[in-house]
C-alpha cells in the first residue's frame, strides 16, 4: 500500500494540465521538432521530455538549448505561465519574440541568444519582475532598447550584444542594485558595463 501510494504522488506530481501539454506540442510543431536532436516522443509521459522540467504538475523550465530548433515560437508559449526558466540559445528561431512571452512574469532565467529572433523588445518586458538573467546576444533585434528595462530590480545580467538596437540606454539603469554585468552592442562591437564600477551611462548610446 505504501509503495502504491508512493507511485501515485510521483505520477501525480509529474502530471501536467492539458493546457500546458497541448502548449509544448505546439512548441514541438512549430519548431519542427521531427529534426531536434533529443525528440520528444509525443506518447510517452510529459515528465520523460527532455529539456522539460515540472514541479508540482506544472511547467517550470524549458531548456532545450543546442538542439536545432527552426522556425517561430508560437503565441501558445504564454500559456507555460508558471514557467521560470525558458532556455532556447544555441538554435536556429527566428521572427519576432510573441507578446505573450511578456505575460510570464514568473521568469526568471530567459536565454534567447545565438537564435535569428527579429523585431523590437516590447515594452512589456518591465512585465518581467522576477527576471534574473537576459541572454539575447546574437540575434537580429532591432529598434531603441527599452527603458522598461529599468522595473526589473531583481535583474543581475544582461546581455543585448550583436543586434540591432539604436539609440540611448536609460540611466536608470544605474540604479539596478542587483545588476552587476550588462554588455549592449556598438557598431558591431560588444563593450562591457560593470554598472557597479561606471555609474554613469547617461551618455552611452548604441549605434
């Protein structure tokens, strides 16, 4: 009876609601997960996923870095809402970051770099208030970085290097206590700031 009982709790804690499930076959599809290196076998239990991690039935990390992903990341991934790790760097996505990425305030880690990502950072990004890590080097964002940047005081790392962004970068971003490292793109050369040793940035701008 106890080891029955043992086995329920486990099958039950790896369990996931329909929704999130339905949400990662999208993100399979969509990404055209038929060449992924580590494929998922659709039949088999969500917990045996690879890159896919649950706690308490629900979707807290999708690591699935290096694995050939190609393609767009469809607007269901806002459904992962108790996501906390979203790791994809190391792939071939491309298109534009769906606004429904920007609902998942429970982020924490966010590692989009070494992708073909495109468009501009919504401002929705200050939605993001437990973000610890930003990784979008290597991509083709575009347009002015965004001061909402600025709300996310939990925020330690940022890197927007090798893109396309334009124009000033908020000095408020100075006043990011946990931030120790951010590195921003110039003329297609990465700098660094130690925003703990150079306060001000009120007059960097990136072209």
């Amino acid at each position: 009876m106890f080891l029955l009982f043992t086995l329920s709790n486990s099958v039950f804690a790896d369990a996931v609601s329909d929704k999130e499930k339905d949400t990662l076959i999208k993100i399979y599809h969509a990404t055209n997960g038929a060449e992924w290196k580590i494929k998922w076998d659709l039949t088999s239990s969500v917990c045996t996923w690879f890159g896919v991690e649950i706690n308490n039935g629900q979707v807290v990390g999708l690591n699935l870095a290096d694995n050939n992903l190609k393609g767009k990341l469809p607007s269901a991934i806002g459904n992962l809402q108790h996501l906390q790790t979203l790791a994809l760097f190391n792939n071939e996505i491309e298109g534009n970051l769906p606004d429904s990425v920007y609902e998942i305030s429970t982020l924490k880690v966010l590692l989009l770099n070494n992708n073909k990502f495109s468009g501009n950072l919504s401002h929705k990004i200050g939605n993001f208030n437990s973000l610890e890590n930003l990784s979008l080097f290597d991509n083709n964002f575009e347009g002015e970085i965004p001061k909402e940047l600025e709300n996310l005081y939990n925020l330690s790392e940022m890197n927007l290097s090798y893109n396309r962004f334009k124009g000033a970068v908020s000095e408020k971003l100075t006043l990011l206590d946990a931030l120790n490292m951010t590195m921003l793109d110039e003329n297609g050369n990465p700098f660094l700031l130690d925003v703990h040793k150079e306060k001000d940035i009120t007059n960097i701008t990136v072209n």
